[in-house]
C-alpha cells in the first residue's frame, strides 16, 4: 500500500480521514510552515445556518517571514476554547452521539494548550481513540519540497481548495434545512453517526 503524507489540521475534515480508516501507510507533515486560511487553524462545522467556521487565533509573528508550524503558538489571550465548546454544543446537542461522546471531547476545550500543532494532534489522536482508528506515529524528518516516493497530500491544508477525495454522505442535524454540505470536519460525523463513522468512511 504507498504512502500518504499528509499535513496536521485542527478536528481534520473528513478527506484526510477516508485514508485514516481504510489504515493506510500516513506520515505526518511536521516541518512545514504555516500559513494563512487553512486547516492548520481551522474547522468547520455543519450549524443552524449552514457551514460555520471554528477558528483557533494564533500569536503572530512581529516582522515578516515565514514560521514553523510546529512553533506556531495559540493566542489564549482570547477565550477561543470556550467559545469553541459553546459552539459545538449548540449545532450538535440534538445530534444522535452528541451526548455519548461529550465527556471526552469536552476537556480539550477546557485544558490549556500553548502550542497549536500539539493541540491539534491531541484533537485528532482522541478522536481516533474513540473511533478504534489507528493513528499513524510516523513524521517527516525534514521539509522535502519534492516527494518522489509518497503521495503529497500536504496541499489538503488550504481550506479554499477542493480536496480530490470522495467522502461519505449521512444525515445531518441540519439536513433538512440546509441540506447535506460535505467534507465537514471529523467532529460532524462523530456526533452524527457514532460508531458507525468508520463503516462510512471506508464504504467510499
């Protein structure tokens, strides 16, 4: 089975998690740098309203150039958590899982965090955990701008770009009135579905 390197994003949307559940060979981007609008920072979420938007501010650098993610560190000057939370439980609290799975979920947002990379690996590595998903350890040693013997996946970070994934479809809280909207993040469908994420995931 080749390789995927894929880059790290706050409650990943569900592209990334298609290879995930299928368990395959994934090495995590960790030296790459961050940049603007994508899911380094944020996520998104199916609300009242439709797509909505969660993100994470972040401390800027004072001059110009580029940052390592891996250094990138989360403002909490702002109360981002709490609002975060807030949020998730007013889309998701009538959702079949919502209650299932709120214990576990809730103490990321009330734990304190300093760096996003690791914020955003807890996020996911506790998401795997409750789907029984194997979460990949494997990550890039350096930044390799040209990869020849793995698939680059890294480009899936920018959230204005159509990821070339095909992903599951189910029934969402807001479904009715807005319709299905697609590749929302991995939270989406844990508290939509349940347990039976996985089955989904791996039925595309």
């Amino acid at each position: 089975m080749s390789s995927i390197v894929l880059p790290i994003a706050y409650a990943s949307p569900l592209a990334y998690w298609v290879p995930l559940a299928k368990g395959q060979n994934i090495t995590w981007e960790i030296h790459d740098h961050y940049d603007k609008q994508t899911y380094r920072n944020r996520t998104y979420i199916h609300g009242a309203n439709g797509k909505q938007m969660l993100s994470i501010p972040i401390k800027h650098l004072g001059h110009k150039g580029h940052q390592k993610y891996s250094e990138v560190e989360i403002a909490n000057e702002f109360p981002w958590q709490k609002q975060h939370w807030k949020t998730l439980q007013t889309a998701y609290r009538s959702s079949p899982f919502f209650e299932y799975y709120e214990d576990d979920i809730s103490p990321l947002y009330s734990e304190s965090f300093d760096g996003l990379m690791t914020f955003n690996i807890k996020v996911n590595q506790t998401i795997a955990d409750l789907l029984d998903i194997h979460y990949p350890k494997d990550t890039t040693l350096s930044y390799n701008k040209n990869l020849t013997q793995q698939k680059d996946a890294r480009s899936w970070a920018n959230a204005k770009e159509k990821i070339p994934v095909t992903t599951p479809k189910y029934t969402q809280v807001f479904s009715e009135k807005n319709g299905f909207i697609s590749n929302m993040s991995i939270l989406d469908l844990l508290f939509n579905e349940g347990p039976g994420s996985v089955a989904l995931l791996r039925s595309v």
